[in-house]
C-alpha cells in the first residue's frame, strides 16, 4: 500500500546559520536510502521542513512493503575462484557462504575486462518498520555537524537534544527508536502560540494541521517568503536593507513570523552609517530602513525586527526591542568619538606589535614593505606617489581601533573615516577603504589609480609572502585567502585596466621580502597558481575554453590586453580559414620541436628551391609590417584576420615542399621560414589550440 511517509525530529533549538544546510542534507540523505530500499521511486524529491525546533521530511507514493527484488552480488574473477581440478578455491567457497548459495547457483559475467562469478539472491520485501528508524537514525550520522551533544543518561548525540519522534506511515504510527526517543504520532508547536501538544493523524496533513493547530510555519522557504513579504509591505516608501544571509537567520530564528517597526534616537545617525548597520544586523538581526536603495541609500532611524510572536497590540515588542538596540548604538558611537582623539598616524607604531605572521613579521613590517611597493606601482601609473605613500602607510592603522577590534568587518571602512576626520586627502582616505576590494567575487574594484596602486600592493605582497615561505593553497584549503588575492589582482588589472607587467609587479613584490626568508620553486608555483586563477576567471566569464587556452598559451604579461585577444581569437575563429591555419600551425609547432635545434636563424632567398616556398615566403614578407603595425596599436583582431590571407599558400606548401629535405642547409632554410611564420601567427595566442 502507498501513502505518504512522514518523519519529524523535535528538538531543541538548532542552529540558526546551519538549519536549511541541516534540512536539505536530511532530505537528500532519506532519499536515497528510501529509494535504494525500494520504498519509492528514484524521482521521488520528497519535501523537507526546517524551523528551530524541528526537522522533518514528506514522502509521498510511499510503500509500506518493498517489493520483491533480485539483489545481485559480485564474487572473485572466475580465474582466481576455480583450481585447476575444476573445484571452488578458500576465496570463492568463502562468497558462497556470505552469499548464501551453492557453487551450482552461481552465475558468470564479463566485465570487458575479466570473467567473474556472480550470485542473484532473491530477497522478499520487508516492511517499512523494519528498516525506517535505521534509515533516520544513519541519515542523522551523515548530516553537516561541526560538534555533536549529549544529552540526559543516555549515549545519543545529535547537533541538539532531540525530545520527540514522528514515524508516520498514512495513518499509521511506524514503530521504531530514533536517538533513544520512541516514535508517536504527536508533535508541538510555537513555545507560546500553540494549542499544546498536537496530534498528527495523518502523515499528508502534517503542515496544515502544524499551522492551524500549532501557529508554526513548517516550510523553511514558506517562511522565508513571508518574512520578505512583510519587510515589503511594512517598509513603505523607504528599503529595507537586503541580505540574504540575514534573510535565511532570522526565518531560521522564528516559526510564525511577524515583523513590526521600530526605531532609535536620530541622534546616532552622526556615526558612520556602516558601524549602526553592522550593530542592526550583527547584534540583533534587525534590518535598518534606508531612504534610497543600493550604495546611494542613506540609513534611517528606523527599522524593521522579527518577532517569533504575532500579536494584535506589538507595543511591548516594539519598544522592548528598541530598548535593547540603545545601549548597542551607544557603544558604537563611544568608539567612534573615542577613536577620533587618537590620529590614525598616531596609531602606526602600535602595528610593530601586531603579529601578521611569525615568518613575514609584524603589520609594522608589513606597512613598510606596502608603502614601498605602492609608490613603485604609482610611478609606473603616472599617479600621485606621495598620495600612494600615504594611504599605504596608514591603510592598517584602524585595525588597532577600539571600532574595528569591535567589529573587525569595518576595517577600512573607519580607516576611511577617520583619515577624514585627520583632514587627509579624499583620495588617501577612499584608497585606505578600498585597498581591500574587490573582497569577494563581483565585488567592486578600487577606483582611481592610487587606490588600485595600494589595494595591489596589498594583495601582491600577501600572494608572494606567503608562496615565498610555502604556504601555498590546497585543495579546498586557502587559510590566508591567497585564491581571492590572486583575483582581485588579475580584475583590477583586467578590468580597470591598467598597462602593468604581471611578471614585473612580482618581482618588485618580492624585493620587498629578505632574499633569504625565500625558498623553492616559489616563483613559478605563483605564476602557475596566477595563470590558473586566470583562466578560471576567463572561463567563468563565458569565454570558450579554446580560445582562453589559446591566448594563455603565451603566458601573457599584459592581462589588461587580455579581453582585445580574446574578442581576437573569437573573430579569427569565425573565419572559414581559421580551421585550416590552426592545424596548419600545430603541424608547424610539432614539425619544428621534433627538429630541435636545425632552424636556420635567418631565411636564406637563395636556398628557397620550390615555387611554394618562394611564394609562402613571398606573402609572409609582405604582410609581416602590416601585422607588425596592428599589433603595436593593440588592433588584435586585424592582425590574426590578416593571417587568413596566408591560407593557401600555406596550404600548397606543404602540398609540393618536403620539409624535412635530405640537403642539411635546404632542410634548415625551411625550418626556418616555418619557424618565421610560426612566430608570426602566435604573436596574439597559439592558434594550433583552436584546432579540433
């Protein structure tokens, strides 16, 4: 018989960031091990539900009985699993055993690859009680937990203490123990809005029967869309701030959501906006109104709460709540008045006793080597080196602020801030705040060039340092954001862009370190590792695989000329000659490595024998200045297109010349027209990767 199986875990309250991961894994982790069983189909999605206090699962079409089935079990090779008196080895006679069947009943099959014994075991289906608290009790194992509990007398751990069990097959209650807790058909709701304990009589009734009875709203995206809805209705003309993160925190703190506005002294709003929206959020999963949207919104006094508690009269709720967000506000705004006493110039020796890295040294160090490094990458930019200088020198200043020990998120930020306030330079107090971006991927990029001169000597000398004394990223491993560094260099050069030589930025990186701190091949794992990130980047973007190979192929050294080649080599790609010349040119690559060393330097006009040399040599000559030209004026896309006049030349050459000649200096004068047309093709990618 089918019916809808149900399975809810009551609990204490779960942790709020990690509920939706908990309730998806449960699903997916049921899924499997019911569909496996045979209780229902593969395509059976099921539905989870997720609130603080409660995990739970719907099933529907489920079996209460698996059918029969034919479980096939693989035993040894046939080779290894008979003597050479036709009889059974040790190996085999051990597989009948745990199979349960004789030599007679077993089957052989191939695999392609060797021949092997196979025993079919017909097993009669069981019923859902046997197997289901099983099930539960293994899916719990395997979910996303950082750290298990105990609770009471018992050995059962779970990520919090677990006082109810609902095992519902339809109608009917399916035995088994979960976590030592005994299943029944009954459940509770909201702490304080529920009728008291509720009985589930039926398994497809569970989230009505939850809400109506229970005032809990069991769907955790059911939730989140009410949450969001109401922050709509209830902000009115103003905008509430978006969060996701925060979105998914508070659904993950409430079960019948109701949300209620509020507001604070407009008195706090002379502190930086970012300290009260991080005080809002952090602290008390508030969401500020904003009157604008996007970065040009500007915070309001007011905000918007979620409660656990729909009531007619929200008054003690309200200010209950404004109550406790005041003393939050009051401490900001004593750090930020305090923090305005001390200059941030004031604060730079402090940093000579903030560890950065028992092997790079101190952030006093690391100030030193980013101030050197800023005015290099400044002077190459035709920016203001002493702007440069000075941002650099007080970019980590605020972080021995009592704000930004508060609240490590508004480093730079309050840098900004209060460089300001030490009346310095609009452009030195944007490039201390943004020295840090891009901080995340499509986040925005430093703006100007003393800004990017900084955040690049930021994020350089941390990617060299830390490959310098090998401590490179791996796997999913990346404790110093090394692959987020890397990104951040290679899009403010990209996307900026900026005429720098990546190689170039490197070296000057690394004089800033003692030669000795140094060792290992550390310069080309950082090339590697700044060429990978590329092409994922690239790739990410939408750019064929091919193409991006192609040009990183050279190993460029200008990745702001990188999007032009690109938008090249796709042009050139839709030539009807540019299959053609690609496997022209691997052909030319492979014919000139397996040579070696015999090119002549030079093409020698008087060695040239055949008339399909002579004209290859002829057309090559002739549109070598053109290309020459379209390359210096960064026309990419001219140049390659200018290549595709070359294709039937190229094409009788090889059709009437042997290259590989008997006559040494025959052989080399054509190795040496290969090797110029080969370098003439490969100036904007390596095009042979285009081939098929």
């Amino acid at each position: 018989m089918k019916a809808t199986l149900l399975i809810e875990l009551l609990t204490e309250e779960l942790p709020p960031k990690s509920l939706a991961k908990l309730g998806l894994s449960f699903l997916q982790q049921m899924q499997k091990a019911l569909a496996e069983a045979g209780f229902i189909e593969a395509g059976n999605a099921g539905r989870w539900f997720a609130t603080p206090r409660r995990l739970a699962l719907q099933f529907d079409d489920c079996l209460e009985s698996q059918p029969d089935r034919v479980i096939e079990k693989k035993g040894p090779a046939v080779a290894s699993g008979v003597g050479a008196d036709g009889t059974p080895t040790k190996a085999l006679e051990g597989f009948m055993r745990s199979a349960g069947v004789e030599f007679a009943q077993l089957e052989k099959l191939t695999d392609g690859k060797a021949e092997y014994f196979v025993a079919r075991i017909r097993k009669s289906g069981g019923r859902i009680d046997e197997y289901l608290a099983g099930m539960v009790e293994a899916a719990l194992k395997k979910l996303p937990v950082a750290k298990l509990m105990r609770w009471g007398a018992g050995e059962a751990q779970f990520v919090r203490p677990v006082h109810g069990l609902i095992l519902l097959h339809g109608r009917r209650t399916v035995g088994g123990e979960v976590l030592g807790i005994p299943s029944r058909n009954v459940t509770r709701g909201h702490r304080f809005m529920s009728v008291g304990v509720i009985e589930i009589q039926r398994a497809e009734d569970y989230e009505a029967v939850l809400e109506k009875q229970g005032r809990v709203i069991a769907s955790f995206d059911k939730r989140r869309a009410m949450i969001r809805e109401q922050l709509d209705r209830a902000a009115g003309q103003l905008t509430w701030l978006q969060d996701d993160a925060l979105l998914d925190e508070v659904t993950a703190l409430v079960e019948f959501p109701a949300v209620y506005e509020a507001s604070f002294e407009p008195e706090f709003l002379a502190i930086p906006q970012e300290c009260l929206i991080l005080t809002m959020k952090a602290n008390q999963k508030y969401f500020p109104l904003m009157d604008g949207a996007g970065a040009k919104g500007k915070l309001t006094h007011r905000f918007l709460l979620v409660s656990n508690m729909k009531v007619a009269d929200p008054t003690h709720i309200v200010t209950g709540n404004a109550r406790v967000v005041r003393p939050r506000l009051a401490d900001a705004k004593f750090f930020f008045e305090t923090d305005k006493k001390t200059p941030l110039s004031a604060r730079i020796g402090k940093l000579s006793r903030v560890v950065y890295h028992n092997r790079l040294g101190t952030q006093g160090e690391r100030v030193d080597r980013l101030v050197k490094l800023a005015a290099v990458i400044a002077q190459r930019l035709d920016a203001d080196v002493m702007q440069a200088e000075q941002a650099a020198l007080l970019a980590k200043a605020d972080l021995v602020t009592d704000m930004v020990g508060e609240f490590p998120e508004l480093q730079g930020i309050m840098g900004r801030y209060y460089a300001l306030a030490d009346g310095e330079p609009a452009a030195v107090a944007d490039a201390i705040q943004s020295h840090y971006q891009p901080r995340f991927n499509g986040d925005a990029l430093p703006q100007g060039p003393v800004a990017c001169a900084v955040a690049l000597a930021d994020k350089l000398d941390a990617l060299i340092g830390f490959f310098g004394i090998g401590q490179i990223p791996t796997g999913d491993k990346d404790p110093f954001g090394l692959r987020r560094a890397a990104l951040g260099v290679l899009r403010i050069l990209m996307e900026t862009p900026l005429p720098l030589s990546l190689p170039e930025l490197v070296d000057t990186a690394a004089a800033g370190f003692a030669p000795e701190l140094f060792s290992g091949e550390w310069r080309v794992a950082a090339a590697e590792f700044l060429k990978e990130r590329l092409r994922h980047m690239l790739r990410d973007a939408g750019h064929d695989h091919r193409a991006v190979d192609a040009v990183l192929a050279l190993d460029p050294t200008r990745i702001d000329q990188i999007p032009a080649k690109l938008a090249a080599v796709k042009a050139f790609a839709a030539l009807p000659e540019a299959e053609a010349l690609a496997a022209a040119n691997k052909r030319i690559v492979n014919i000139l490595r397996k040579s070696g060393a015999e090119a002549g330097a030079t093409v020698d006009v008087a060695l040239l024998r055949e008339a399909a040399e002579k004209a290859l040599f002829a057309q090559v000559t002739a549109v070598a200045p053109g290309i020459e030209t379209q390359l210096g004026t960064g026309d990419y896309t001219g140049a390659l297109k200018a290549l595709a006049g070359l294709r039937g030349a190229v094409d009788a050459f090889f059709d009437g010349v042997m290259v590989m000649a008997e006559e040494p200096l025959i052989r080399a004068n054509r190795l040496a027209l290969l090797s110029r047309l080969a370098g003439l093709m490969n100036r904007v990618a390596d095009i042979s990767k285009l081939s098929a």
